[in-house]
C-alpha cells in the first residue's frame, strides 16, 4: 500500500538504464595490476587517463559494452585513497549509462536517494556523470553516466 502510493507519485518518473557502462576497481598501483588484466585475463589496456579532480589515475578494457576501470589514487586524501586505507582494493563502485542524466539526478533526489553530485559533471572518457551516496544505495558507490549529446 505504501509502495504503491510511492510509485502514484513518482509516477512521471522513469529511469532509463541501458547497460553496465563500467565496473570501477580500486587498485594500489596500476602497473602492478594492468598485466593481471592483459596477461591472464586476456583484456587489452586501451588508455589509461588522470582524472585531476577525482584525484585517480585510471585503465581502461573493453568486455563486450561493459569496461573495467582500474583505479589508482594519486593522493591518499582523495576517495579512492580513503578507499584504499579503510576497505584494501577491489571493486570501488558500477556505473550505470543512462538517457537524460540531468533529468534523473533531481528524480532520484525526489524518491529520497542522497546524491553525491546534484548536477551532472564531466568524468573519465569525456562522458557526464553523477555519482549516488553509498548509504543511499545499499553499501555499493554507484554512478550514472552518460555520452555528451
Ligand atoms: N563503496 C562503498 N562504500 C564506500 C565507498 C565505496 N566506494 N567509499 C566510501 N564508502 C563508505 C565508507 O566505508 C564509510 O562508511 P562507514 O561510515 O560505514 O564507515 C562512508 O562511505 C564514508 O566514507 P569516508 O571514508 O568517510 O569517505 P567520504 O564520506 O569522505 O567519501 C564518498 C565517500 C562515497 C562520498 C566519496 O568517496 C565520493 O564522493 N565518491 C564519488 C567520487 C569517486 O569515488 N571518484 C573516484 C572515481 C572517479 C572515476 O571513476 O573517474
């Protein structure tokens, strides 16, 4: 009864999740874990990218639509660091691609949902991207991507 009256609502509402865009991992050293990817798991290494203000350095492969993103800090004090200092590595968030990210951000916000970012930003690979609260989101860091239209 009470979900019902939730969805009437938000009955206006619809997200619209097409695939897993990436899997984020959170590793100590990427040249240490690159070879793991391309030499036993058979994956190519197709760029790797520093995202200044994330303040991580990342790997990317393909695996069909979905990627793998490793993740390495370039300073302690920043998530991935913090990540690495309380949990040791392994996977850090999934990211979702979405249509109309800018749409769904305030959506979610609406049903509740603690947003780490409340307007979409620019993220790894030029796509825009809203990351959502761990503790809104049942423990995993999830983010919502999407390609600049
Ligand atoms: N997955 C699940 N839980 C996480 C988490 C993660 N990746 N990172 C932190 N947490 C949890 C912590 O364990 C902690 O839980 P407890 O309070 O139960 O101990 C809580 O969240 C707060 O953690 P914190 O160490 O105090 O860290 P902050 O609150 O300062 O930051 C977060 C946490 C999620 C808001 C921050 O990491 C963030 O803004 N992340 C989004 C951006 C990001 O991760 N960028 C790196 C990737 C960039 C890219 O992909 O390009």
């Amino acid at each position: 009864m009470i979900l019902l009256a939730k969805n009437r609502k938000h009955k206006f509402y619809q997200m619209k999740i097409s695939h897993i865009e990436h899997i984020g991992i959170a590793v100590a050293n990427l040249d240490e874990a690159i070879p793991f990817y391309e030499n036993v798991l058979g994956l190519k290494c197709y760029a790797v990218e520093e995202v200044e203000d994330q303040k991580v350095k990342t790997a990317f492969f393909k695996v069909g639509q979905t990627k793998i993103e490793l993740l390495q800090s370039t300073d302690p004090e920043g998530p991935v660091g913090k990540f690495i200092e309380k949990k040791g590595q392994g996977v850090h968030h999934i990211a979702f691609a979405v249509d109309g990210l800018a749409e769904t951000l305030p959506g979610l916000e609406e049903k509740g949902i603690r947003l780490i970012d409340k307007t979409p930003r620019k993220g790894a690979e030029g796509l825009n991207i809203g990351f959502l609260h761990p503790k809104s989101t049942f423990g995993v860091l999830t983010e919502l991507c999407e390609e600049p239209k």
